[in-house]
C-alpha cells in the first residue's frame, strides 16, 4: 500500500524502483527455486527413508538372500507379500547322475525332501541313497528318447524298464511319473498325433500319477546356465499367495549350476515361510495343458 503510494508521488524513487525490480524479480526466482528445490530433495529423502526402513524390516523378517544373488533379481512387490503356510516340491529330472550326491547332501544338510524323476541312467547307489534318505523316487523313463512316443505299447515298454530298476533298487513300486517334455509336451505328435491326450488317461487308469510343474528353473533352456538364473527363476516363480499354495520346480541333478542352485533356493524358502516337501500320491498335481 505504502510502496503504491511513493510509486504515484515520487516520480524519481519509482524509476529506482523500476530499475531494481527486475533484481527483485530475479532474487524472488532466486529464494522460489532453491524452497522448491530442498522441497522436493526433502520429499525424496523421505521417500528414500521409508523404503529403507521397509526393506530393513523384509531383510529382517524374511530375507536371506545367498551371496551370489542381488536383492534386486527378487521384485520389490514380491518381497512384500505376506507371508503364509506354503508348499515347494523341490523336483529333479534326468538323474541320477554325477551332480546326485552332491545335491543329496544339501538336501540332507537343511532336512529338506525332494522328489526324483529318474531314469535308467548313473548308479544304483544313487537311486538307493535318495530312498533311503527320505526322498521320493519317481519314475520319469528309461531311455529318456522322445521315440518312446511312438505309440502307448513303445511308452508302457519304457515305463516298466524304469519302473522295474526303481522297485529291485528300492523294493518299492513307484507310482507317481513325469512324463519327458511334460504332458504339454509338442514333440510327441512328430512320432504319433493324439499320443499325449491318450496317455495322460491311460497311466492314471493304471494306477500312476503323472505330475508335471508349474515353476520352472530355465535349467534346460540353452539360454540358461549359471546358478543365479536358475536360484532367480525360481524365487521369482514360486507361487507367493497364502496358504494352501503350492509350487512345483523343476531342476535337472544332471546339470551341475542347476544344483549349485539349490541351496540358496533351500535358504530363501526356509527363511521365507516355505516348506519343503516330497511329492506324495496326496500331493497336489499340477498339469499342464495337453496338446497333442
Ligand atoms: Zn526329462
């Protein structure tokens, strides 16, 4: 009010005046820009605080994390789900094989149970230590060729083979199976079209349970051979909803980076609410959707 006031008197003082307020204008930008600049930096520092706190409270709660993996590879969203009463089935196909043992004793060192999809490969001794350590031993196939698919008489020729060394070695009959490639498997049509829709019936009128999964650790891919991929696509993977989840992974003990996964898995699981259990003829089954 004053400073209209001089503005309207005082003809000189209001060309000084117009003079300085381009400086005015300039210190005001000035003090304007440096409030909103600590403003927003304060903002984030804020920000920044609470997601460590939060991340402190997971890594405390919940999280272990083995040395070769960055937290970063689990997403932030998953870390956060609660946690809940859930089932992993630790499954290994193709063995036994020279990476067995070793995968046993991890395996022993956590008291976790795993399930076996073998085949008539590696040595009885292996087959027998994973009986007699708890696991289950389960039938994948003897000669692990997709030929097998030819038709229900080449597939029951090769089950029986498998089956036969399973019950000598354990003087068990295992009844729960794994079909090569899956049941969603495509190659089977290049040996008989419908093979697939016919056998997934055919072995359950037979009294066998096939099972197929539905976290997969990447180990066959190509694309796919350190330890950290396949310990990430299985964290990642593993069904996080409440209890009464379940997930099915499968890993391959004929591939060595695949079981110098398995610990951390074993680790994650264990301090994240998981437990770990051998398939059993109760289990839940996952299957895949059948295409051929
Ligand atoms: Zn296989």
């Amino acid at each position: 009010m004053k400073r209209n006031v001089d503005y309207i008197i005082e003809k000189g003082k209001v060309r000084q005046r117009f003079k300085l307020k381009p400086v005015f204008v300039f210190i005001f930008s000035a003090l304007f820009t440096v409030l909103i600049i600590s403003g927003v930096q304060y903002v984030e520092e804020r920000g920044k605080n609470e997601k460590e706190e939060q991340s402190e409270i997971i890594e405390g709660v919940e999280t272990v994390v083995p040395d070769f993996i960055e937290l970063d590879t689990v997403s932030e969203g998953r870390k956060l789900e609660k946690v809940g009463e859930r089932t992993v089935y630790l499954t290994f196909d193709d063995g036994p094989g020279e990476h067995t043992a070793r995968l046993l004793d991890v395996l022993g060192k956590y008291d976790v149970k795993a399930t076996f999809f073998v085949t008539c490969k590696g040595s009885d001794d292996l087959i027998l230590r994973e009986f007699k350590e708890g696991h289950t031993v389960a039938l994948h196939t003897c000669s692990h060729n997709y030929a097998i698919y030819q038709s229900a008489e080449t597939y029951f020729s090769d089950l029986n083979a498998i089956s036969n060394r399973v019950s000598r070695i354990t003087g068990k009959e295992a009844k729960l199976i794994r079909f090569p490639g899956g049941s969603s498997n495509a190659i089977s049509a290049r040996y008989n079209k419908g093979i697939m829709t016919f056998l997934t019936s055919e072995v359950e009128r037979r009294g066998y349970k096939y099972f197929d999964w539905n976290v997969s650790s990447g180990d066959a891919s190509n694309n796919v051979s350190t330890a950290e991929v396949v310990f990430s696509n299985v964290i990642n993977g593993v069904d996080r909803r409440g209890e009464g989840s379940f997930s099915v992974i499968l890993q391959h003990d004929i591939k060595g980076f695949s079981v110098d996964a398995v610990e951390g898995i074993i680790q994650y699981g264990l301090s994240n609410g998981y437990k770990f259990e051998a398939l059993t003829e109760d289990s839940p089954v996952t299957h895949h959707r059948v295409s051929n």
